[in-house]
C-alpha cells in the first residue's frame, strides 16, 4: 500500500507555546506558529521478529508473491534476510597488486630461522622442506647461515619434537650432533648448552628407539600366520573399544612427513590424478585400515554404530564394507556427506572435551589422504626448487596434517582386553560359510531353511577352534 499523508493548521497548545519560547530565548515575540500532522503508512514483513519494511522494487515484489502464493527468487530472499541482518553480505576484497611470492629456494633457510616467533609457519616450512633439502642437507646450510646459537637450537629443538623421524638415519644423527658441537654462544648460560644438546639428542634417541620397536611389533604382528577361528565377541562395546585401542596404536605410527613424502613420489611420477593405487604403497600408512576391512568383516552394525560413538570412523567403515552394507556413509556420489557430517561433529567434541576418552578422533583414512591430495590438486599447488614454496597454499594443507598428528598422538583410555585383541589379530578372513556360521553363533537360526543350514555348518566346523 502506498504511503499516504494528511495534514492542516492547529493551533498550539500552552505546554507548546512555553517550549517554543524556551527555544527562541527572551526577547523574541511569537507572531504566528502552526502545527502540521502527518500520518505515514507503510507494510512491514517481520522476519524472525526483525521489521523489514516493503520499499521499492524489491518490496513490490514480495508484496506481488505473498498475495499470488508464489515463492522469491533467491536473489530477493537472500536480499531480505541481508536487510534484516540475518546473513552477512559477502565482502568484496581488493586485489592486492603485489600477491604474496613463493619462498624460493635459495631463501628457504633464511625465512625459517626468522619464523621463530610464529611456531605454526615455522612448522608449516619443516614440513614442507623435503621438497628442497633432505634434513642432511639442510642441517648443513643451517649450519653454514649467519644465525644465532640461540636461534638454531629453538629451531631444531622443534624440529626434533614435531619430526623426530627425520633424524632416524645415522647420517641425520651425525649432522645434527655436529651442529650442535659448533654452538658457542652463552644462551644457555656456559656449561647449561651441553647439558641442554645432550638431554634433547638422549630423548630424541630414546623416541627412535621406542619407535623402532613399535613398527618391529606392529610388522610381526601383520606377518604372523593366521589362525582359522570362530569366535562369538558378544560385546559391541568392548569389541568397538579393542579396535580403537589397536587403530590408535598403528595410527601413532604414522610420521607427519609420510604425507608430504607422499606429495614428493607423486610429483616425480608427474601424475595429476589421485588413485587408490598410488596410497595403497604406503604400507605404514594402511596399517591401520587393513586391520579394519580385513580382520573385522565379521562383526554386525551394532560393533559399527559403537565405533561411531567412540569416533573410530576407520574401523566403521570397514565393518561396513566388509559386510557389504548399502552405501550410505560409504557413498561417494555425496562426496561421503553423511560421514563428513559425523566427523565434523566428533571433531568439535575432541576440542571441547575434558576428558580422554571424548578427545579420540580417528578419521577414515583413505579418505584423509585423498583429501590431501585434492586439497594439493585444487589449489594448484606446485612446489619445486625453481619456484618455490606457496605459503598460504603450504599452511593450509599444514594444519590438516597437524591436525591429525594431534588426533594420532593422543593416550588410548582403553585397556587390552587379551581375547578380542587375540581375535582380531590372528584370525584370517572368513569365508562366506564361515561368515553365516559365525553370525548364527551370534543369533539363533529362525525359519527351517536357516535351522537346516546352521545344521549342515555345524558339523563342518565342529572342530573348529570356537
């Protein structure tokens, strides 16, 4: 409805004649005042309790589709709930006509030195080193740079605690303790520096060990001759609970720098597109799916929909697959929505969790490390020594991958529980007969066709070890 106004002379009232006066001041005479009142009418639409009033082109037009039953465009909705304060009008930002350049290779050593005081850059360049120097290498230009002693050892002190596996060659060890006979300066106060070189490389030299020892045991484990066994878990949760325990175990195997080095081998191959051939190479990374799709095939939804809850989305998704569920969390047509929904939620859970056993987040592996390499793909990242290193690129990708170490370097709360772990670890992949025998153990057989075939397998796997 248009706005509309009336209006006519009155005379003022004693109250608006002595304001009027108080604002001319002494001395001036009223000759003549009139009043005018108009009235103003408009249409207001209230969206979520907000007034938004029905002006112009656009008001015209929801005016239109309210008394036709028709639905705005999307560019008119969008336009009411930004007026109403509801969303936010997209920021355009300018141009900056001198875009951030790439670190080159010669300036690599200089840039992270000076990163000192920006722990997470300074995170993002190691990480991302491998594609210019081997850590021989660049220990050595470190070592040839005009730095200072307190600077190099704030570096490598972090270097050694977020990639202790970079000096697990005998040749890294050497360069490294090398580096630090050459550290003179007094910022450790004398005697104090080589208390302080020689309690990092003793821990970083235990870590190693201790690490050695955990892939050894993890490698026999996988190698072992397995066992044909039938044995009913009648425990979701403890069953959900020991496959935890073990993707924790084998995911705190897995270095930060695997990642990358799996960046590296595929530049090399000059491949573009990311196929499941390429991860699969990377045995220690797929040690931990492995003992999800092929040791657990046997287990039902209930195991599954435990491990949801514990945020073991590896071990769920090869329960699924392995029992050859229907797609859903599986589907990719979906871009795997459905899971990435899920472990968005555990995700924010293990951040504001104060306890150990709401911190755990194990993501679907496969599809982290695809997800890297779209993140590298899409973003058209290229890193080489002739053009360098992109750094927002670099630091996007960066804290995916720390992410994850966070994720991988958390405490299991859960204790071994020695038959299911036995189980999972020792047994072979079952057969189809083995698989329905294991499932009527589970469940009673109901209708004649199944008691007849629970009968016939019964007796097959009558000495089977139950």
């Amino acid at each position: 409805m248009a706005g509309a106004s009336s209006g006519g002379g009155m005379a003022l009232s004693a109250e608006e004649e002595s304001l009027v006066r108080t604002l001319l001041g002494p001395g001036h005479e009223i000759v003549s005042v009139e009043k005018e009142v108009k009235i103003h009418e408009e249409e207001i639409l209230f969206i979520n309790g907000k007034p938004l009033a029905l002006e112009g082109p656009q008001g015209e037009e929801i005016r239109r589709c309210l008394l036709n039953g028709t639905i705005p465009s999307q560019d008119l909705i969008n336009h009411l709930l930004e007026e109403a304060g509801l969303i936010l009008r997209p920021r355009q930002t300018v141009k900056s006509p001198d875009p951030e350049k790439p670190i080159s290779f010669e300036d690599f050593p200089r840039k992270l030195v000076h990163a000192q005081r920006h722990p997470e850059m300074q995170h993002t360049l190691l990480l991302w080193s491998r594609y210019f120097y081997s850590p021989v290498q660049l220990l050595s230009c470190l070592q040839r740079g005009s730095h200072s002693d307190k600077e190099l050892y704030s570096l490598v002190s972090r270097w050694a605690l977020w990639f202790p596996e970079d000096f697990g060659h005998e040749e890294a060890m050497e360069s490294l303790k090398l580096l630090f006979n050459g550290l003179s300066g007094p910022f450790l106060n004398g005697t104090a520096d080589f208390h302080g070189t020689s309690h990092l490389l003793q821990t970083l030299s235990s870590h190693l060990s201790g690490l050695k020892k955990q892939e050894h045991k993890a490698q026999s484990q996988l190698n072992q001759a397995k066992e044909s066994m039938l044995c009913p878990l009648n425990d979701s949760l403890a069953t959900a609970q020991e496959l935890t325990r073990i993707e924790m175990r084998h995911l705190n195997l897995i270095s930060s720098v695997e990642f990358v080095n799996v960046f590296i081998r595929d530049a090399f191959k000059k491949r573009q597109a990311v196929k499941e051939e390429d991860t699969q190479k990377m045995d220690p990374l797929f040690q931990a799916h492995s003992i999800a799709s092929n040791q657990t095939v046997f287990y039902d939804n209930y195991v599954a929909r435990k491990c949801v809850e514990l945020a073991n989305f590896n071990s769920m998704m090869g329960i699924i697959n392995g029992l050859g569920q229907p797609p859903h969390q599986l589907d990719p047509t979906s871009n795997f929505r459905s899971y990435r929904s899920t472990f968005g939620a555990a995700i924010s859970r293990s951040e504001n969790a104060s306890d150990s056993i709401q911190r755990i987040v194990i993501p679907f592996f496969s599809l982290f490390v695809k997800d890297l390499y779209f993140a590298k793909e899409t973003q058209h990242m290229e890193v080489s020594a002739d053009k360098g290193l992109p750094v927002t690129q670099a630091q996007h990708i960066a804290n995916k991958i720390m992410e994850f170490a966070r994720w991988k370097d958390l405490t299991c709360p859960y204790q071994k529980d020695p038959l299911i772990a036995h189980y999972l670890l020792k047994s072979k992949p079952m057969t189809e007969e083995e698989l329905d025998y294991s499932s009527f153990l589970n469940e009673p057989p109901m209708c004649s066709f199944e008691k007849s075939k629970y009968k016939e397998l019964k007796a097959k796997f009558k000495t089977s070890s139950i």
